[in-house]
C-alpha cells in the first residue's frame, strides 16, 4: 500500500508520524476546553466528538464519544472498531464532501493538550524480550544461568499498577525506596540511585474474555498498540524483588504514549517471531505472523540540553507477541477486560546500541555513555533528564508512527512523609 491521500495537506507528507493510512486514537484538550477524543491527521486532531454531535459519525448504540476516553469504543468490538475507521477514512480522504464542515473540527497538535487516551482497567507488565533477559542475567548470574528454565517455555510476568500509568509529557518524581547496597550490612530508606527506563510497546485490550482464549482469540481481542516506557528504579528492585518479583521498582510511573495506533493500521507490518528453541505447547503456539516491523528510537536529554540517540531497535526482536502474552494471562481462567494494559517487556537488539535499558547500555554501571560530544555520562537517569521514545512502521512513502513518549525526571521530594 502506497500513501493515501488527504485533504488535510499536512497529512500527505511522507515525514508525516500521521498520514491517512494511520488514524490513530487520543484524547486532548484545548485551553479552555474539556478534554474529548480526537484523531490524529497529519499535524491536526480531527475531533470525533464534534463529528458525532453534527451526525457525521454515528453508531447504532448510541453516543460514544460523550465521554473522554476510547473505553466505549472498545467495548462494541472489531465490527464497530472496523466501521469506525472506514467511516474516517472517509471523511479525511481527499474528495470527501463537507470539506468545509469538517475543517471545522480540526485542532492543531500544537495547541492541544494530551490526556490517557484509555481508562486503564488493569495492567500487566512482561518479560519476552529474549536479548534483554540474556544480558541482566548475564549480568546477575552469569551467561550459564541467563536465562531461568521456565523463560523458553512461557511468556514471564507481573501485575502491575494501573494507577500509576501516566500520559507522554508528565514528569516523573524520582521515588524513594528501601535500598541495601551490596557494601551496606543492613538496609537503609533513601531515594533510588539507579533510576532506569525501560523501552517497551503496551497493547490495549479491546474485548472483554471470562474465561481462557486461543493466540487467534487473544489476537482478535487486540485493540492497538502504544510506545510505553517502564521507569524502574534498579537498587529498589534489587532488594526487594526476591522471592515473588517487581514490586515497589515498578510502582513510580509507567508512561505511555498519546496515540493508540490500531492493529489495523499495523496489519500490513506483521513479522514473525524468532526461531524457538523449544517447541510452544499448543496453547500458546504461533498463528503465522505475530509480532510487527516497528522501528524503535530513545533519546536521552539532559537538563543543560545535551542530548543524543543512546537506543535504535526494532519491536520484532521480542519472543513473545502480544496475543500470546494475553492467552497466556487468560489460561487460569483470570477475566481480562476492555481496557487492560500489556506491556511487552524491554525491547534489546543483538547489539550495544539496541539495548532498551541503560542497566543493560552501562552494563550495570560499569560503562558509562557520553551524551553527546563534549557531554556528560551517565550510567542511570540523573535529575532534569528527559527520555525521549519513538516509533514508527516504515511503509511506501508513508510511515505509521505512534508520536512521542517522553518523560522528564524531577527531584525526589525532600522529605516523603512531611503533611
């Protein structure tokens, strides 16, 4: 498929996070103005709940975007999701009637404000890319015993917290945290030393399962995908993570991007995942192509403003897909819901430069990077640094990008328990 054209002019640009071959889904707001759901296109946000009042759009079951989320979209299903996006794709192409009504309904992006695009139901945090869980085992129990037994077999993860699940372009506060260096004899209360991002892709689940579902079900009940980063805090999680998992380390902040990008405007990008070693029980076996080709990027700019690319990658590097990671979730029977939020785990290439960690880019520390020439080094996040990530597919002419997850790390408080 080649670019699709619009009559939003900015739209046909092949630089373009946001042609018409991707209309992805946020909510935004203006000064003044209450937050609603729009559509990116090109560098505008078409707005739907404008285009539902004037009877543009329209759904059988009433109004769905009176309310400032994508949640009630998601819960109609693939049918209504499908006549959705032809519907607007209709109404942006190049040719449409009522150019001059819907002009009307454009904001720019630079003028709006963004919000999460999706109440987040629940969240699930995995562990599936394979180069990232070789180097920190590496790391911790050298390359015999990188990676645990079960980690060939199953798509490894934790419940995390929904509530702490925040929009690109907030600030995150450096957490506080019992620590235990290995130097110290007994454990002491101070904030992280060893703040860290994690690069990952989160899928929104779409529909809403009782019961165990299929890789093909899983996959179908797939809403889209957006860029999310997991803040981890190492020295919190060192301590405390033994013998059931993340816990407070992963508590501080999961930011991700404004746009969901549907799996339908991904569809054209579909890979396959990497050779097993082991062959998947059934139930988790691969239904052809499951993962996709989604160029990765993070950028780390430091307070004063130097900055430079420290991670390129590629979502297809990961092990497991999505689909999987939800049919494994849903086999005990645990109900998963419109809403829920997967992250994939830490998307790392083969090589140094494809790492999505700074644990894994410094080694543990022990190989700081230089930001930029003549710029400082860093082996973990220091105060007033921003992590910058992006993404996109690469099509004819066109890209299906996801915008900017970005995030800037602030002080931790001085005193935590002062009222």
């Amino acid at each position: 498929m080649t670019l699709l054209q619009s009559w939003v002019s900015s739209a046909n640009s092949p630089e373009t996070d946001f042609p018409l071959n991707n209309l992805p889904y946020g909510v935004f707001s203006t000064e003044g103005t209450d937050p609603r759901c729009g559509v990116a296109i090109g560098n505008m946000i078409f707005d739907c709940q404008a285009a539902e009042e004037e009877g543009f759009i329209e759904f059988d079951e009433g109004p769905v975007f009176d309310v400032p989320f994508w949640n009630e979209l998601l819960e109609l299903g693939p049918a209504a999701w499908a006549k959705l996006r032809a519907r607007l794709t209709e109404l942006l192409s190049a040719g449409a009637g009522d150019q001059d009504a819907l002009s009307e309904m454009l904001t720019p992006l630079a003028e709006a404000e963004m919000h999460l695009p999706v109440l987040v139901a629940e969240y699930t945090d995995f562990y599936a890319g394979r180069h990232h869980a070789t180097n920190v085992g590496t790391m911790f129990r050298g390359a015999e015993n990188a990676l645990p037994p079960n980690w060939l077999h199953i798509p490894i993860g934790y419940n995390g917290r929904a509530s702490s699940v925040v929009v690109s372009g907030k600030d995150v506060r450096r957490p506080w945290g019992q620590l235990k260096p290995p130097q110290d004899s007994i454990p002491h209360f101070a904030p992280c030393r060893r703040f860290d991002f994690e690069l990952e892709m989160g899928a929104i689940v779409g529909s809403n399962s009782d019961g165990p579902v299929s890789v093909s079900e899983a996959d179908g009940m797939i809403f889209g995908y957006v860029i999310l980063n997991d803040w981890s805090a190492r020295d919190i999680q060192a301590w405390e993570y033994q013998p059931l998992g993340p816990f407070q380390a992963k508590a501080t902040a999961t930011t991700i991007s404004p746009w969901i990008v549907t799996k339908a405007a991904l569809e054209l990008f579909r890979c396959n995942t990497p050779t097993r070693e082991f062959e998947l029980l059934d139930h988790l076996k691969d239904q052809g192509p499951m993962l996709y080709d989604i160029d990765l990027k993070v950028r780390l700019i430091t307070e004063d403003n130097h900055e430079a690319t420290i991670t390129e990658t590629n979502y297809r590097e990961m092990y497991y897909s999505s689909a999987q990671q939800l049919a494994h979730h849903s086999t005990s029977g645990c109900p998963m819901n419109a809403g829920d939020l997967l992250g994939s785990g830490t998307i790392s290439g083969p090589e140094r430069h494809q790492r999505g960690s700074l644990l894994e880019l410094s080694w543990g520390g022990k190989e700081p990077l230089a930001i930029g020439e003549g710029g400082p080094t860093r082996s973990f996040i220091e105060d007033g640094d921003c992590i910058e990530i992006s993404g996109s597919a690469k099509g004819e002419g066109y890209k299906i990008g996801f915008g900017l997850c970005t995030g800037r790390v602030l002080p931790a408080l001085k005193d935590p328990y002062a009222r």
